[in-house]
C-alpha cells in the first residue's frame, strides 16, 4: 500500500475515533415529543399511529435493561445496525436501514447535535445515567414539533432527559458507584430540587475510568514454524478517563410557558488501542477531548398555539498524538469546532369539527454557525452557516392521521484565513419533502406509509482534509420509501402488539474515499439501493402480584447492493458490513422495585469489504446478557443495586474487522437516594 | 424471495465473472509460453488494517490459480500489508509491514521462521539479497542487514522512511522517501557493505520509492509531492558519477528491469481522478534510449497498479484498492498477453518466481 493510502486510512480510523463527543443534554419535555401518544406501559417500543415507523424506550425499558451506553440499546432496535469498535472508549455509532451513520439526526434537549469534521456523532458521548427516554423515527420525524434540522435527515435519534423532580419536598440527593470488568469504576453524583415555586434545579457529575485492557482471542498465531492456535491477548492502550458535569434549571413562567436552561463540561483523555494487526501490538495513539455545551429554550402553549425558541452555543476540542517511530515528528494534532445555534419552531392546531379532527401546521427553522481550526498545514479553517426551514402540515382524525412536509436547506462556507488562494465550497441549498400517511384499518389495526426525500451535506473532512478533501462534493442524497402496519390486541390485563414494515431505499451520490496512487479522493460515487423489512412483536402479561412479564422480539432483513460501478467486481453485492439478517429479543420480569431481564442480540454474516467472498465473510454471533436490579426502602433512603453480565456466553466477535468486541464482562451498581 | 433473488444476482456475477476469466485465458498463445512447471508467486498486499495480507500461487503451465495456501500450511494467516517478496535460494522471504516481521516460508509456503530485529519491531517495506546477504528497508529509517543462515538483523540508521532498495558492487542504496513528513525527502542513501556504515547520499526528484538496476545504472521512480505540485519522476543515476539524469515519461507509476530493457508503467487520471489505462513503455537502458510501447496486442490494463518482471514474463497488475486485483502476464518477446487472472487477493503487488 502506498504512503498516501496509509495516510488515508489513518485518517479515517483517526477522525473516526476522534469524533466529537457532546453530552446528552437533559431537558426537553416529554410531550414536546408526543409522548401523549406513545402507548402506555403495556406497549411495545412502536408508536402505532405514526405515519413512519417509530421506536420508543422509556425510562422504565432504559432501567430494566441494564445497559450503560446508547449503543447498547440503539443495538437491540428493529432496522438499526450500530457500529462499534470495541471497548468503553471505541467510536460507536449508528446506521438506520443501511443509509449510513452520518443520515441519523441526533436531537439531544431539542436542539440538532452535528459533529460538522466527521458527520456521525459517536454514541459514547451521550450519558445514559441522565438520559429519560430515547425515541428514533425512521424516515422523516411524525412530531411536528420537532427541530427544523432533523427533517432533512434519513431518520431521527431523540435522546430525552430525566424529568426533573421538583415538588415540595427538600432536595433530592443521589449518590452512587459503578464497577465493570477491566478495572472500570464510575462514581457519580446528582443533586436536584426546587429553587423557588415553580422551578428547579439539578447538578450532576460522573467520573468514569477504565483500564480497557479485556481480553480477545487473538487469531491463530505463527512464530517461525510452531503454530500456537488461540492465544488470549488483552487490548493494550485502551485506558479510559471521562468526567462529565451538568448543571440543568427548569421554570414556569407566570405567563404558562416554561424556560429550561443547561450548561455540560465534559472533560476526557483515552488511549486508542487501534487495529489488532497479527504479530505485533504497539498501540501509540492518544486522544483528549473538552467539550463546553450551553443552552437555553422557552416554550408555550397557548389557545391552538404552541411555540418554542432556543439557542445553543458548543465548543469542542480535541487534541490527538501518535507517537509511533514511522513518523518523523510524532503527531500532535489540535482541532476546535465552535457551534452557535438558534431554533424555532411555531405550531397552530386548528380543530375541524368534532371527534377530534384537527389541522396541524408547523413552521421551524435552524439557524447555526460552525467553524473548525486545525493546526494542520493546510486547513482553511472552514466556517459553515447553515439554514434549515421546514414547513408541515398534519391533518388528524380518528382514524387517519395524513403529513405533508418540505425542509429546505441553504449552506454557506466560507474560509477564516485571507488567504486568497484558499477555496471554499460553492452554496448549496436542496429542498427535502416528505409525506407520510397512518390509517385505521379495524379495531387496532394501524396501516402506514411514507415516502421521503433527504440528505446530508458533505463533512468538513470530506471537503477540506489536507489534500483528501475535495470542495465541489454535492450531497449525498438518501430517498426512502416504506409501508407497514401495526397491530395491536389486549386480551384482558395482557398485550400484544406487532409491526411489519418493508422499505426500499436508494442512495445516490454517495460520499467515498476514492484512492489513487498518490493521495486519496473524495468523491461522490456510489450508489446503494436497499431493500429490507423490519418486523416485531411484542407481549405484555401482568403476573401475579406486581409483577409483569414482557417479552419483545424483532427481526431485520436488508438487502443492500452496491449499484456505484457496473464493471466493478463487487457490482451487486452487499455493502460492508452489512448482515442480510439481524434481530434482538428482549425477556424481562419485574415488579416496580425489582427487575429480571435478558437480552439477546443476534447479527448475521457480512462481509469487511465489499466482495462478498468467503475471504472477506465475518461469521454470525449472538450476544446474549443478563441484568437485575433492585431497589430497598431504608428508612428515608432509596437503595438501588443493579448487577449486568454482557456476552455471557464470550462470544469472540468483531463489528469492525480487526476491533474485536469484549467477551463476557460482568458490572455492579450501588445507589443511594436520599 | 428476497433471499434467492439476491443469491441468483450472486450466482449470475459469479458467472459473468467466470465466463470473462475464462475469455482472458482464450487469449493464451500456446506457443509463445516458455515450458515451465514451476510455481509463481503473486503477493497481494491486503488492505491497510484488515490482516489480509496473502500470497496466491500460480501455475501457467495448469494454469492453476491457489489462494489460502500459506493459511493451510500455517494455521494463521500472513498478517497485515504484505509489502514485498523475494525468492533467496529455496526461500521465499516476505515483508509484512503493519505486522513488523519478515515472514520466511518454503516454496509450499510453510513458514520456517520469523525474522525481526532483536531489540524492538520495525515495519519492513522492501527486499533486496547481495553479497550473501539480505537487505531490508524499514520505514521507521533503517536499512536491515539479514544473515540467512542465523536469520540475525542488524541495523543501520539512512534517511526518513525508506522504500525500495537495491544492492550493486558492494553498496546499498535505499530510497528514502520521507512518506510520512509533511514535505517528503528527497535523496537516496548510499550505504557499505563490508562496513555496514552509511557512506553518503544522492539527491533525486521528491518521495524516491523504486529502486531498479538496469544495464548497470540506477533507476530511480519517486512519487513527487502532490502537496507542493512536484510530479512523478523516472531518473537514473550514474553509479560511478553518481549523475542523476531525468528520464522524461509521463505519470509514470511503476519501473521493473528484465535484462538490458526497463519497463515503464505509465497511468495517470483524467479530470475527475478516474484512472487511465495503465500503459507499458520500454526503455533500452544500455543505450539509453525508448524503445517504444511493450504491449503489442492491444490488451487494456484497467486500473493499473504495479509492474513487475521475472525471467520468463513481465507482470502488470491491477487494483481498485477495495476488491480482489487482477494479474496480467505478458510475454517479453513479444509484448501479447500469456494470461489473466484474478489474483483472489487486494492490491496484487509484487510476482516473484
């Protein structure tokens, strides 16, 4: 391989890493996000009524799984295929129905979170332990009332915060610790109250470390003529330290509206373990990140109106060395995004006659400014101002439930330095329609559909990496189609509900990394067609007692072909790491102060690179693990104790050829409320 | 229904595919192949990060293609970044870069050791045997002095990261190309032998990559900076003068020497970087002159990536850095094409017989 395609290579697996880690802000409602429509307790993860497929974890599914990071539970979703590349500090993101992680809008506290050098926000940044429910809406967002920004994208991701608990009471104080394999110890501590009638206060902060060293089989190993088949290595430079802080107020105005404010400093420094390469371990890369997130939002709802204004402002740094002896002069790269951002959104609800008809139109727009500085010799040091309107129009009734919507987008960039020879990208501006239609066929009976028409807009790295950036990328567009329906029957006290969903896709354009012999290109060049179908079902039984029984359990099946060259020897094979097949069941008991859960996930063969021979084939897995939890009245105090077993049976798989994931790792949890 | 759809598009590229190698193999000219039962070695450099570096053995005269035969002699693959591969006597002497070793095999390609310098890893790049010794690059900015009987490494420090080397009268030359420097180097280092000391260095064109003997003289190909504007090059040094004169051909991509005659690859790209058809020029090195275009019959070498030459054919290989590469093996004499083949690996680099 050449020097430049080495270079590449590192780039991508660099920015892949280093890609900005914000933290999941609280604050946004719940019934900003429709939950009033969400069924209750009883239900599935699916909304039923929705116009688009729709997944829904709350904070009850959140707690009884036991899982620690989005990831683990973004894996066990219908249609959502998450990539990770091993360990607490591995890049994990998310890809929905094939598009590619950079088409999943992440919505944190109401505002769009763009991680503008690399395009796909890494999953690990966000914090479970002060998230309250997370939402994903396949397609095009079914909640008008949503951010301007996340219309344009292939689906959206909406992570919600704890509600805070301000009532009458004094403070409320949460102390508690973690303990994972691999050394891993995660102190946290939360203290929320009331400032004054009407509003409240909370302040969080966590500290997590890990030594990262688990261990992975390493493929069979040759030294001179013996062969040593299965050795056990541990992950060597993997070491984790994250702290994160967050200080969150929420108030209601004397004149009905409410005002919520956040500010987030995350601060981490981990080692990148890097690729396991036969023969050889000499992990020699590091990297920091400090990360300042602040916003504030007011909303009210008033007569047929509802309106909501917001800005944010984010600063991120990172900072990454490598020190390996092939270089020269060991590597110390700086980088700074700098986001400041403002958001509508303005809805009138116009009642049509009785049994509840209503029109629905929401106008929202996106206001952001973002800039990156690298110290890099030829960064131009690129500024993005970006504005996204989107216009909507819902009619609802009893049984119908019909939306029409476009967003339009409009990108200006332009360069910091006065260097007259630096270029920057031409505007760009696309419009992005969409429509999506739900209809009660019988009793339960949910028909559904949509068509939609996105995008994403080339990163800056695509654009403006030394030499491998090219400006004249147009975007990469994704259109979407699908259709379904959801079922759902009560049979007494217990539950079923299912979905089928099938779904043709198309992108077009698409962003690659195009080599030659002396630098890589990017270009727009590919094009992937997908088909695929996402089914679930799920069962909800009261036992005995308070005690209830869950079973849920979905299956994906895509079909996603590489149409980008004709005389390609990959022409009509599976893209990357993409399984034909892949599903998740979840299994869980409990009563409101204890919980019993299983899950399991289970991923099909695909391929690391896109021949799909037998050379290129990774193997299927099954992940299953286990989490308890229960909670212990001590006179004034809430006791929470919570235990998880992960890859119980030390699967040795991999997502990402040569990132093996962790075997069978075991974690406790002690909190104390008071 | 999904599922048979999609594996009957399987089965019908699979087809197509055969049908188009089995095409290629028509164009074999029975007559002009020199009878050889003997084994060539194709080694594909994998992708960069993925350990699939391997080596495919073929046969032309059964014109049998074998991949995974290093895998089933050895129980372990060959690692990561397979850069080079030198025939030294009954071995066969692979340098796998990322992996930091040089793996030693038999010709049925069982390994037989391993070879690293005894103090720290290094990432070797290229091979070169002379003086009953075997010399290696490493990128870190040493030259390797391998004895093959003890498999012992000394070092010596030359240039920033060196790629190819040669041996001639008593001195090695690497090229020390400086790859991974935000402005790439631009000179040759001239090392020793007998002393094993670094004696001087020659000043080329920018990020020197091959080295080839020819005729007696040194043939350098270099990169160029694409970052400052300075294009691909193939000089050739005076040994005794050490006078560096440019050879002038356009993007060239690729050198090996057979005899007197060097092989020139030449690619480029057009506007939107999509990569011409490789071409192969021959340069008389005795005399100093072109000796015209080498491929005779017409044979299109899409996306061309390396040159290669053995006693009995020279090599032009393709690759689109993601999929499996192809071969092409011309016969010297007359520039038609022997055969083609798929090389079942990514980026097939270097043929050694």
């Amino acid at each position: 391989m050449t020097a430049s395609g080495i270079e590449l290579a590192i780039l991508l697996t660099v920015s892949a890493v280093r890609g900005t880690c914000v933290d999941a802000q609280p604050s946004e409602r719940a019934d900003t996000l429709g939950a009033a429509r969400v069924s209750d307790t009883r239900g599935g993860r699916s909304r039923l009524d929705s116009g688009v497929p729709t997944l829904r974890v709350g904070s009850a599914a959140l707690e009884r799984s036991g899982a620690r990071d989005l990831a683990e539970v973004l894996r066990t979703l219908p249609g959502l295929n998450v990539k990770d590349y091993g360990g607490i500090g591995g890049l994990k993101t998310v890809s929905v129905r094939g598009l590619g992680a950079a088409h999943t809008a992440l919505c944190s506290d109401g505002f769009l979170l763009t991680d503008i050098q690399q395009g796909a926000m890494d999953l690990s940044a966000f914090d479970l332990d002060d998230t309250g429910s997370i939402d994903v809406e396949i397609g095009t967002p079914d909640e008008l009332f949503s951010p301007a920004g996340s219309f344009p994208a292939g689906s959206a991701l909406r992570i919600s915060p704890k509600a805070l608990d301000f009532g009458d009471g004094p403070l409320k104080t949460s102390a508690g610790i973690g303990w994972g394999s691999f050394n891993s110890w995660k102190p946290r501590v939360r203290v929320e109250g009331r400032l004054a009638p009407g509003w409240g206060v909370s302040a969080r902060a966590s500290w997590l470390r890990s030594d990262g060293d688990y261990p992975f089989h390493d493929a069979k190993v040759i030294s001179g003529g013996a062969s040593s088949a299965g050795n056990t290595l541990r992950r060597e430079g993997a070491d984790v330290s994250v702290l994160k802080t967050g200080l969150r107020l929420e108030g209601n105005t004397r004149r009905g509206g409410t005002l919520t404010a956040g500010a987030d400093w995350t601060s981490s420094e981990r080692g990148l373990p890097g690729a396991v390469i036969y023969y050889t371990q000499n992990p020699t890369e590091r990297l920091w990140d400090r990360d300042l997130s602040l916003r504030s939002a007011y909303e009210r709802t008033a007569g047929g109106w509802r309106f909501r204004a917001g800005g944010f402002f984010r600063q991120h740094f990172t900072r990454y060395t490598n020190d390996d002896a092939l270089y020269p002069t060991p590597l110390d790269d700086r980088y700074l995004q700098r986001h400041l951002g403002a958001s509508g959104i303005v809805q009138r609800g116009i009642p049509l006659g009785p049994a509840g008809r209503e029109l629905r139109l929401a106008l929202a727009q996106d206001l952001s400014f973002a800039s990156l500085a690298a110290d890099m010799m030829a960064c131009p040091d690129p500024q993005r101002l970006s504005s996204v309107s989107a216009l909507n129009l819902q009619y609802r009734s009893e049984r119908l439930t019909a939306t029409a919507g476009v967003a339009a987008t409009y990108v200006h960039e332009q360069s910091r330095k006065p260097d007259a020879s630096v270029q920057t990208a031409p505007d760009r501006s696309r419009l992005s329609p969409s429509a999506s239609l739900s209809w009660l066929a019988a009793k339960g009976l949910h028909l559904r559909a949509f068509i939609k028409d996105g995008f994403r807009v080339p990163t800056f790295n695509d654009l403006y990496y030394d030499h491998f950036g090219t400006i004249h990328l147009v975007p990469e567009k994704a259109f979407q189609t699908g259709a379904g329906a959801a079922w759902q029957v009560d049979a007494g006290a217990a539950r079923l509900s299912f979905t089928a969903d099938a779904y043709y896709n198309r992108v077009r354009d698409k962003i690659i990394a195009v080599p030659t012999l002396f630098v890589w290109h990017m270009r727009n060049l590919g094009r992937v067609d997908m088909k695929g179908a996402d089914l679930s079902a799920s069962a909800f039984v009261p036992l005995w007692g308070k005690y209830a029984f869950r079973a849920e359990a979905n299956w994906s099946v895509l079909d996603a072909v590489d149409l980008s060259k004709p005389e390609a020897k990959n022409y009509g094979y599976q893209i990357e790491y993409t399984p034909f097949n892949s599903g998740a069941a979840c299994l869980s008991l409990s009563s409101r102060t204890a919980s019993l859960s299983y899950t399991l996930c289970a991923v099909g063969r695909r391929w690391y690179l896109p021949q799909n021979i037998a050379a290129n084939e990774m193997p299927a897995y099954f992940d299953h693990s286990l989490a308890v939890r229960k909670d212990f009245r001590v006179h004034a105090a809430l006791l929470s104790l919570a235990a998880e077993a992960l890859n119980l049976t030390d699967v040795n798989y991999e997502i990402v050829r040569s990132y093996p994931m962790p075997g069978r790792q075991f974690r406790l949890s002690l909190q104390i409320t008071i | 229904m999904k599922r048979i759809s999609f594996i009957g598009k399987l089965l019908l590229v699979a087809a197509a595919g055969m049908f188009a190698l089995s095409c290629d193999k028509g164009n074999r000219d029975e007559d002009s192949v020199v009878s050889l039962d003997r084994a060539f070695f194709i080694l594909n450099e994998g992708s960069y990060l993925k350990n699939n570096a391997s080596v495919t053995r073929y046969n032309p005269e059964t014109k049998r293609v074998e991949s995974g035969v290093f895998e089933e002699q050895n129980g372990a693959g060959l690692g990561d970044t397979g850069q080079d591969v030198l025939a030294v006597g009954d071995e066969l002497y692979i340098s796998v870069n990322v992996s930091q070793h040089i793996r030693v095999t038999d010709r049925n390609l069982k390994s037989k050791a391993v070879i690293s310098p005894a103090d720290a890893p290094l990432s070797p790049r290229y091979l070169c045997q002379g003086g009953g010794k075997v010399y290696v690059t490493y990128y870190e900015g040493f030259l390797g002095e391998i004895d093959p009987a003890t498999r012992a490494v000394r070092t010596v420090a030359v240039g920033p990261n060196p790629d190819g080397v040669v041996y001639a009268n008593g001195k090695i030359y690497t090229a020390d190309s400086g790859g991974y420097l935000d402005v790439p180097n631009t000179s040759l280092s001239v090392v020793d032998a007998s002393s094993f000391t670094r004696t001087g260095s020659i000043t080329v064109n920018s990020n020197p990559t091959s080295l080839v003997l020819c005729a007696g003289a040194l043939f350098v190909y270099s990169y160029g900076s694409y970052k400052e504007g300075i294009p691909a090059k193939l000089q050739r040094v005076d040994l005794s003068t050490q006078q560096v004169t440019d050879i002038d051909y356009d993007s060239v991509s690729g050198i090996a020497a057979r005899g007197d005659m060097l092989y020139v690859l030449c690619g480029g790209y057009d506007e939107q970087w999509n990569p011409l058809p490789g071409r192969i020029y021959k340069y008389d090195a005795a005399r100093g002159q072109k000796a015209g275009e080498f491929v005779t019959d017409g044979t299109v070498i899409a996306n061309a990536y390396k040159i290669c030459a053995t006693e009995h054919f020279i090599w032009a290989t393709a690759s689109d850095y993601t999929n499996n590469g192809d071969v092409y093996a011309f016969n010297p004499a007359d520039g038609k094409l022997v055969a083609k083949l798929d090389s079942k690996g990514v980026n097939p680099s270097i043929i050694v017989e």
